[in-house]
C-alpha cells in the first residue's frame, strides 16, 4: 500500500527589527578563483582557504558516512569494474576513461561521489560499503580509481579503498600510486577536524589538512563548483562560480522583487518561506540553493540581475536571524571578488522557531519509513506518535548525537492521520503526519 507524508505547519509570529541597516561587503576568492571564501553573513567576515589545500573531504557528523572529492581542484574518482577487495594489489588502468566517474551531488550535503551507487535492495548500503550493526562501523566493498590532473602533462593516479568508518567518526582508508610496491594505509581522524563540517586530507603529502573556520565562523561558501550545462543534446558538468550554504544552513530565493520591495514587507516573505515545506519556493538545506544563478554572462562581461535576492537563516541562542542578501557586482577570474549587500531582516522567537525549524522529515512520499533529520546543534532524545485524539501508538528513546539522522518503522501503523513528536535539547518539535 501506498503511503505518503503530509507536513503541516502553522503560521509564525515573527518580530521584526526597528530599522534595517544595510552593510556592503566584497569577498575576494583571489585571481583565478584560487580561494574558497568562508563568509560569516552576520559579521561580514571570511576567511580564506587555497582551493588545491585538499583532495578528499570525509563528514564529521558520525551519522553520515559522506566522502567528497575536490573536482574544482581537478580531482576526480572512477568506479572500479574489474574486481572487488581481493584485486587491489594487481589494480588494473586499462580502458579506465570509459569508467563511470561519478561526481559530488551539488544539492544534497550527504551524497559524495562515492555515496550514490547503493542497492536499492539494502538500506545498510551506504554506497562505498555496508554498515556492520554489530560493530556499528560502516565496512568498505569497493574499489576506485582517482586521477589528479588528468589532463594536465603530470597527472597523478590513485587507487583507493575506502576501509572503514569507525564509530567514532574516523575514516580509515588505503591509497597508493597506481605502481606502489606497498599500501599506504592512513586515517581521518575525526578528533582532529576542529569544529568543522568535514574532515580534509591531501593525498599527495598524505596529511590531514585544516581547510574550514571553526563552525560558527561562517554560514556561506564562496568557490567553484561542476553544476550541469546543457550543451543542446545533452548535460554536461560546468564549472562555475557560486555560493554553496554550509550543513544545517537555509536559504531561500525570491525573485522578481526590487531590494526596497524585498526588505519592505520581510515579514511576509519569511513566513511564506517556513510555511512552503514541501513545494520549491520555501527554504532548504540546499548546498547551492543560492549558488550561482544571480548573475549571467552576457559575452563580454557578467551582469548581476538585480531582482533576485536571498533570505538566509542563521539560528541563535533564543530562536534564528533572518538576512536578507543581494549581489550588487562580480569581477569574474581577475580577482574573483563579489560584492553583495546584506541587512538583517527580522528575528524568529524561540518559541515559533523551535516548533517549526530543528526537524525536518523524509523521503515525501514515504515508503516503509519516516526518515527524521535533525538540524546542527539539535540532540534528539525521544520520538511519539500519537493518535489525533491524543492515544499514544509509539515511542523510541534516541542516544543523543549532533545532526543525527531517526528512522521511524512505519509498519503496523495504520492508515490515517498522526501527531509526530520530536523531544530534543531544544525543546519539542511536533508535525502532522499522514499515512496513506
């Protein structure tokens, strides 16, 4: 039987700032785009951090197993099909640009490259291995090929084999030139990664590197990213230059407004955003939700179109900021500067915000299970569902743990409607389910 999701969610209460006041800000990700810019939007802030610093990014929230490959750094990663574990000693290159090559998902925060080829048929395949439940360590089955510069004069190729992940959070893995005599077994340690959201290493001075600013340091990622092109028959990865929002992080786009006009009536367009949970218009956890898509190149130069701006939402001690943001002008490879506008709009009361923000649920619609994702910084103790008449159907106890993913066994329950409750560090979430 079919069974679908339905979120519902009241409308806020928002507080609006006495005045807004406007802030002009230029971050430089340096000649060539050479820089990821770390921009802190309430602070005007960055930091910067060279571009070719890593290779291979693992996630620090022990209930991801995320593993990223640079491509702006001209890394990329092939699927390994002549063999499994057993073969990682006679690796075989031949014929390897015919190889699938996947790539980052430029949307989902979770989906590496190396995390989208999961049997449909086991949800303990994480894609790059299997999660063992008596070990709790998510165990590597696959094999991969990565080229640094492969069409440079002095590529540089790799075969890698993705361990394990330990339930601490490390990422214990293997790598070696394509013609090593001996393995190269090294870990990313997840005590190291510094309050960042993930773990970075260099393959070729095999270190673990530093690249991000201390979490709370920054909300946007100024860099390059492959976003798909169409070239009249087909998609084909672009790089292009952009903003990516950081885990945990929303934003929402509204257009066809002048910036008097978008700061003007805040209030409206902020709760239209919290209340649109399931159709396109609202905010997301979208890793290029602001992306690039705010200027256009007209052949010559590039042109920032003037009626689009952001809304971001920044959570507080007491509830979340609303910023509002526009991109007044883009310099391109020269300096790679942007210049962007930026005020604070309103501000959420803790008790709107905690009701209707820290939880998010998926897929839509579901099938066996609710899968429940918890926003950075909420710890989740426990779950009910109860009837609409208030009749208690479930509960499960949850081991505490930042950004943790739930899952929710939907069987037994029957169809009809539900009150899902969400106890966390933060207070209670509850939301309306469906199962039908």
């Amino acid at each position: 039987m079919k069974k679908t999701i339905i979120i519902l969610t009241a409308l806020l209460c928002l507080i609006p700032q006495s005045k807004s006041q406007t802030f002009v800000d230029t971050i430089s990700m340096g000649p060539g785009y050479s820089n990821q810019a770390f921009y802190d939007i309430s602070t005007g802030k960055y930091k910067s951090s060279p571009v070719a610093s890593w290779q291979i990014a693992h996630t620090s929230n022990t209930r991801d197993n995320c593993i990223r490959f640079n491509h702006t750094a001209g890394v990329n990663v092939y699927l390994y099909p002549k063999g499994d574990l057993s073969d990682y000693t006679d690796f075989d290159t031949m014929g390897w640009r015919t190889w699938v090559r996947p790539m980052n998902d430029i949307h989902i925060h979770e989906k590496g490259a190396i995390n989208q080829q999961v049997n449909p048929d086991n949800m303990w395949d994480f894609s790059w291995g299997v999660y063992d439940a008596g070990t709790h360590q998510v165990k590597g089955d696959s094999l991969y090929l990565i080229t640094i510069g492969e069409n440079t004069q002095n590529p540089k190729f790799f075969k890698f084999l993705p361990i394990s992940q330990e339930p601490n959070g490390d990422l214990v893995f293997q790598f070696d030139q394509i013609d090593a005599a001996f393995p190269v077994p090294d870990t990313l340690k997840q005590s190291k990664f510094d309050g960042a959201t993930y773990k970075y290493f260099h393959l070729e001075s095999k270190k673990q590197v530093l690249v991000e600013p201390s979490n709370a340091a920054w909300n946007l990622n100024f860099c390059r990213y492959y976003a798909p092109a169409f070239d009249g028959t087909k998609y084909i990865p672009y790089l292009t230059a952009g903003v990516e929002t950081k885990r945990g992080i929303q934003s929402v786009k509204i257009a066809n407004t002048t910036w008097e006009s978008f700061i003007e009536n805040a209030n409206t367009h902020v709760s239209e955003s919290k209340t649109d949970t399931v159709g396109g218009k609202g905010f997301r956890n979208d890793l290029t939700k602001i992306g690039s898509d705010w200027k256009m190149f007209n052949g010559s130069t590039f042109v920032i179109l003037d009626s689009v701006n952001y809304i971001v939402e920044i959570p507080n001690a007491t509830g979340a900021d609303y910023w509002g943001m526009r991109f007044k002008k883009f310099a391109g490879a020269a300096s790679g500067n942007v210049m962007l506008e930026r005020t604070k709009l309103l501000t959420l009361s803790s008790a709107e915000y905690l009701n209707n923000s820290r939880v998010n649920l998926y897929p839509i619609p579901a099938q066996n299970e609710l899968f429940v994702k918890m926003e950075e910084n909420t710890l989740a103790t426990s779950i009910v569902i109860r009837s609409i008449d208030g009749k208690i159907l479930t509960t499960k106890q949850i081991e505490a743990d930042n950004n943790g993913t739930l899952t929710i066994q939907l069987d037994g329950i029957p169809t009809g409607n539900y009150i899902l409750e969400v106890y966390h560090n933060h207070g209670k979430t509850s939301k309306i389910i469906s199962r039908n």
